[in-house]
C-alpha cells in the first residue's frame, strides 16, 4: 500500500510503471504520483508511445470518439503493435476490445443488450451462486481467499450466463485462462502456444454451443444471440465466436482481481470492513472505492487517428497513447484525501473502467459479483484476519492482482 509519506522519483519508461518492474508491481502508486506531479504527458521513445497520467486528460481522451483502437493503426514499432496477431494483421478476426467503428458498434451493440437484458435477468440466480461459493468455503483455519472464491466465481458465472454444461465447466475454466494469456504482449513463445490452444479449442466448443441453441433454444446468452442473428443480427459465426472469447479475457480475471484487491484492503483497514458490517448499504459504494483505490485494469490505450493536440502537446497520426487509470484514480485534482481508502465517501467518478465506445462491457456484471462478495464474506467470517505472508502481485503488464491471498478464519 502506499500513503502521503511515500516519494519517488518520476519514471522515464512505461515499463518503469508495469508490472514487469519489481518495485512498480509491488505497490506503483509513489511512482505514479511522481509522473502526474512533475510530467503528465511523457513520451516513451523506446517503445514509440505516449503516456497520460492526469484524470482530467484520461476522462476526456477514452470519452474521444475520433481516435482509434485497432493496433494495426499504430505506428511500426511501437508497444501497440506488437499486439497484432500476425496471422491476421489486419484484424479482421479482431474482437470488439480491438474494432473500431463501423464493425465495433456492428459487433458489440447487439452483445450489449442481450449481455446486459441477460444479467438483469439472471442476477438473483447469481447471487446465489456467489452465496453458495462462500458457504463452501473451508469454515475455520488458514486457506487462500483467491483459490475458493475469487478466481473460480468469475469463470462459474459467465459460464451459467452463456449455457456452458456443467460437465464441461472444468474444460471451459481451462480455456479461458489459457486465452487470458492474449492481454500479455510480451508473453513467451510457449505461453502464446498455449494461448492458440485453447482458442481453439473455446472456438470449437462455441460453434458445438450455437448449432446446439439452433436445434434447441435455452435460457441463456448463446440461445440469445443466435436467435439475434436469425432475426437479421449483421454479424457471422466467426465474430460471434470472437466476442463470446472476448467476454471472457476481458472480464474473468479482472473481476477475480476486484474481489481479491477488495479483500486485501478490507483487512488491511479494519474500520472500513467494520464499516460496511455496521451498513451492508455501503457495499455498492466499497466496490468503487476499490476499483479506484486498487483498479484491476491499471492502464488502457488509443491511437491518435490524425495530428492533433492531445493533453496540451502536438502528437501525430498513428501514435499510441496510453493512459494510467491507476495516476488518474488518485488524482487529487479530482479527489478529496485520494491515498485513503474510504468507503464512507461518496467520490467523483472514477475511469477503473475507461470510457466511450469501449467502456468496459463487463462492468455491470463485475460490480454485481463484488458487491455481493463483499456483503457476504465479512457477514460469514466476522473473525476474518490476515495472516503473515509475503503477498505477490501478478506479473501481468499493466494488471493488478493478487496471485495468492491466506486468510484466517474461525
């Protein structure tokens, strides 16, 4: 964690605020607040890109609808492009967290509004779900909050919410950690294999799914979408296949993360977990303080579509510009006391989950999840306490998360 007392000196590099740095996958908060005091714009030339750290900046470039998403729009040599798939360099199998406009709003408005219609619909069964979860979880002694409860609900419930079987749910939990191996640009050759592997094999199960729906509709999200499409949806097996893959990397470990970031803070500041004992109403409001306090999501991008003045200072068509949600998440600028955890305070918004066209999809169901997480876990185990261990974060660039988290019990 870090408080008012912590100084550092302001990074040059990107990389000195990833979690490919020691220090900054530790705790990147002093550095960060460095960079927005003293270079709110910085150009990385190394990797061709340039950061903002300022909320102000942040709010009004993921709200900007005139720059671009897609890496095949960024410069050669920059950190963006290396997240071209080079069996389609132009991205023409790219999922809606990549597309740009007309196939993005093609894609992703007919997801949205059966994703959203479908949780709205689903949400007491959820949170049963999430109850049930809780209730398993070992009753007294030491055991890892993230293995029980934080990484396997996240996959269980996108699962209920798709229509995965229940005999392929182990399968289907496999897969999709193996295609969350895509959101690491510098990942190894075999992590990349890996990755394929399961696409693949994700891909398959789907299209076994959709023909399945075809014969015989369900209560679920995949019955929904393919009957979208005989209705006159304008999108093909293929994207569908795409973004039903993207649903997954972009929400299973970043709710993981906001469950057991949300946890770690809690027994880390007492009063606020007595806090939100003494008002369960408070837990809608706790799931923001942690997403801006300790946001899942750490950093996202665009890519300058002409030249132009971004953040005050002259960029040029093609280049990335990256955008700490972190820096801008304790801006204080925007936020009263920002290095406190504080879930009594009713904050400004916070950009945890970007903005404009590419808003994070799953942001509803993320804040479902926690919110319920939190109001039941404390209630379960009033004796709740951290344990000495030594807690490491997740070595995954511009991520947050815990890989292990030992509590006590009982």
């Amino acid at each position: 964690m870090s408080d008012n007392t912590n100084t550092s000196k302001a990074p040059t590099s990107i990389m000195e605020i990833s979690a490919f740095d020691p220090a900054a996958r530790e705790d990147p908060h002093p550095r960060l607040k460095a960079l927005r005091e003293t270079c709110p714009v910085l150009r990385d030339e190394a990797v061709k890109t340039w950061l903002l750290s300022g909320y102000d900046d942040i709010r009004a470039t993921v709200n900007d609808r005139t720059f671009v998403r897609h890496p095949k729009n960024a410069e050669p040599g920059s950190m963006t492009r290396m997240m071209i798939d080079p069996d389609d360099p132009e991205g023409r199998r790219s999922s809606i967290l990549f597309q740009d406009d007309p196939d993005h709003s093609r894609n992703r408005l007919p997801l949205v509004k059966a994703f959203y219609a479908r949780i709205k619909k689903m949400e007491p069964e959820i949170e049963k779900m999430i109850d049930q979860v809780i209730d398993a979880a070992p009753e007294s002694g030491r055991f890892d909050i993230m293995e029980h409860i934080a990484v396997p609900l996240p996959i269980m419930i996108i699962a209920y919410i798709l229509g995965v079987d229940d005999t392929r749910l182990e399968e289907f939990r496999e897969w999709s950690e193996g295609v969350i191996l895509s959101l690491n640009p510098l990942r190894s050759a075999e992590e990349t294999e890996i990755m394929m592997a399961c696409g693949e094999k994700l891909d398959a199960y789907f299209t076994e799914l959709m023909e399945a729906r075809r014969a015989d509709p369900r209560d679920d999200l995949i019955s929904d979408m393919v009957q979208a499409q005989a209705e006159g949806g304008d999108f093909d097996d293929d994207e569908l296949r795409t973004n039903l893959q993207a649903l997954l990397v972009g929400g299973n470990l970043t709710t993981t993360d906001l469950i057991g970031n949300g946890v770690w803070l809690f027994l880390n500041h007492p009063a606020q977990m007595d806090a939100l004992r003494a008002d369960p109403g408070l837990a809608a409001q706790a799931v923001e303080e942690v997403l801006r306090y300790e946001a899942p999501v750490q950093a996202t991008s665009r890519i300058v579509s002409e030249d132009r003045q971004v953040a005050g200072c002259p960029m040029k068509k093609s280049q990335p510009v990256f955008m700490s949600l972190a820096a801008a998440n304790r801006d204080p600028n925007k936020f009263d006391t920002p290095e406190s955890f504080d879930i009594t305070i009713k904050r400004a918004s916070h950009v945890s989950f970007g903005g404009g066209a590419h808003i994070c999809i799953g942001a509803p169901l993320a804040r479902i999840e926690a919110r319920r997480v939190y109001e039941k876990l404390f209630v379960r185990y009033p004796n709740m306490r951290l344990p000495d261990q030594d807690i490491v974060w997740r070595a995954l660039p511009f991520f947050r998360g815990i890989e292990r988290l030992d509590v006590e019990v009982g």
